[in-house]
C-alpha cells in the first residue's frame, strides 16, 4: 500500500519513467487521509512524479494490458501476493519468458514461503508486530506505543530501491534481470539486528527498558520545563566531565557512587532520579545550549 509505491517515487526522483497501474475502483491509499480543501498527502507523497493507468485485472484484456506495458519495462514492482500474481500471470515466470532482461521485485509482508507467504500484511501488523519492533518500545509492563503512518513502509522502501539498483547494475555485467523479494518483518528483523544479535548469543529475548534503569545519564531521555524532552547520545566516558559541567554538578566527579562506568550503572536509577530533577529546571532549548558549549 505505502512501501511499493513509496519505492517507486523514489525511482521517479532519480528520473525514472514510472507507470502505475492502478484499479478501477482506484488505489486503496487514495482518500485515506483528507486534508479540507487542500491536497491528498499520503496518496501525493508516494506516488510523486508517476504516470497513471487503469487496468483492471479482472479481465484478460486488463492482463494483456499489463503484459504490454511490462514488456517494455526494466522493472517490474508488484505488492500482490504470489497467490493474485499466479491468479493475474504476473508471477516473474510469467514476465520474464519474453522479457529475460526484466527486473522482477515483489514486496510482501512475511516472505515467500512458509503458512504466512499469502497473508496480506500492513507496516502495523508484519513490521512492527510481527517483526518485534513494538515489543522493544515503551516502558516494561505498559502498552505498547503504536507506530507512526508508513515508518516501516518508508523503511522498507529504502530496502526495495537498493534492491533495484543492485539488480540493474548486475544487469549492466550479466544482461540477466532478477528476481527480486522484499519482505516487511524482514527489514524489521534487520532493523532490530543489534538487539537481536545480542539475545542470539545470550538466548535474552529483547524487550523493553525502565527509562529509569537507564545505566548512564549520557544515554538518558528527560523531561525539560517546557515539557519537551532532551535525547542525550554521549556513548563514552570522556564525555562524563563536561557532563556534570554543562548540568551544574561537578561535585559529582568526587562522588564514588559516580566515580567510573561501573558505578555510575550500579547507581544507575539513584543518578536518573537526580538528573530528572535538574533537568526539570530549565527549558530544552537552554539545556541543548549548555550541552552544546560544553561539548
């Protein structure tokens, strides 16, 4: 719905000539969300820059219609399932008995085979669900934030496109198009790799983190005066000293309980604690500012 043709759009961008087809009853992402009086935004961002035709696929002129036009093609994007592509003759088989030089790419949500290859699937339900992501998110014991529109669509479109790219520059070498899938819980999978590369070799499965069991405030998250909240990224202990400088508390160079990595994460919640409190003192904008000057 969003990662196929959001791929797409981005082939545009690069100057390709795009051609959609489209249903007779019109893509199910037009209208989706309306803006009064204005434009249609998510139907307009991802497919930007494309040519339009109707083919209905339901008739055999529609197929033949759909034959011609990939003929001439490089490349071939489909989101139907490999159930609808037999249905339709738009399998690669089907494409590319004429057409050896076509670049056949399939996006589904759960991947080719297995009891889920014909499950219809959604960023919501294969990316964030299916693929853990959302099982990460939050706080333990909470429920878990729902994903923003399209951000799993949108990633996987970037898994899509350099697919495309790969698969034209072997075409370059080879004169042979491919065969390409892309799977949303496979690009989550991806996404969660340094998670999910620790729970391999550990066997922990991946979950959500108490903010306030945060083992260092230089990777914390904390609530400013004007409710707007700061996302420290400070990864190394060289940073601890213009730390304490920028947030007024130097005394705690000497502190023991904050002496070294080890002791900061043993006092870890202790540390949260009184860094909520300071940094609910000024606004983000003052905080980002100290941040910044102290390096």
């Amino acid at each position: 719905m969003i990662a196929a043709p959001s791929a797409c759009a981005m082939m545009a961008d690069l100057g390709a000539d795009v051609i959609k087809l489209e249903p007779p009853q019109g893509d199910l992402l037009r209208g989706l969300v309306t803006v009064e009086d204005g434009p249609d935004p998510w139907w307009e961002l991802d497919n930007r820059g494309k040519r339009g035709v109707v083919v209905d696929l339901a008739t055999e002129k529609g197929i033949q219609v759909a034959h011609k036009i990939a003929s001439s093609c490089d490349v071939f994007v489909t989101n139907l399932t490999t159930e609808r592509q037999s249905k339709f003759k738009l399998r690669a088989s089907d494409l590319r008995d004429d057409h050896p030089e076509l670049i056949h790419v399939t996006l589904t949500g759960y991947g080719n085979s297995g009891p889920d290859k014909d499950r219809l699937g959604f960023d919501y339900t294969a990316f964030f669900s299916r693929g853990g992501v959302i099982n990460t998110m939050g706080e333990p014991g909470q429920t878990p934030p729902a994903g923003r529109p399209g951000q799993g669509d949108h990633t996987t479109s970037l898994a899509i496109l350099s697919s495309i790219l790969l698969a034209l520059r072997e075409r370059d070498l080879t004169g042979e198009g491919q065969n390409i899938s892309v799977a949303l819980m496979h690009t989550a999978i991806w996404t969660m790799s340094s998670d999910l590369s620790v729970g391999l070799t550990t066997g922990d499965v991946p979950g959500p983190i108490m903010r306030i069991e945060t083992p260092s405030p230089l990777v914390g998250r904390f609530r400013c005066a004007d409710d707007r909240w700061i996302m420290l990224t400070m990864p190394a202990d060289r940073y601890w000293e213009s730390f304490c400088a920028a947030v007024g508390q130097l005394d705690w160079l000497e502190d023991p309980r904050f002496a070294d990595p080890d002791s900061r994460a043993d006092h870890g919640p202790e540390l949260m604690i009184l860094c909520d409190e300071i940094f609910a003192s000024h606004g983000s904008d003052i905080w980002a500012e100290r941040l910044d000057a102290a390096g």
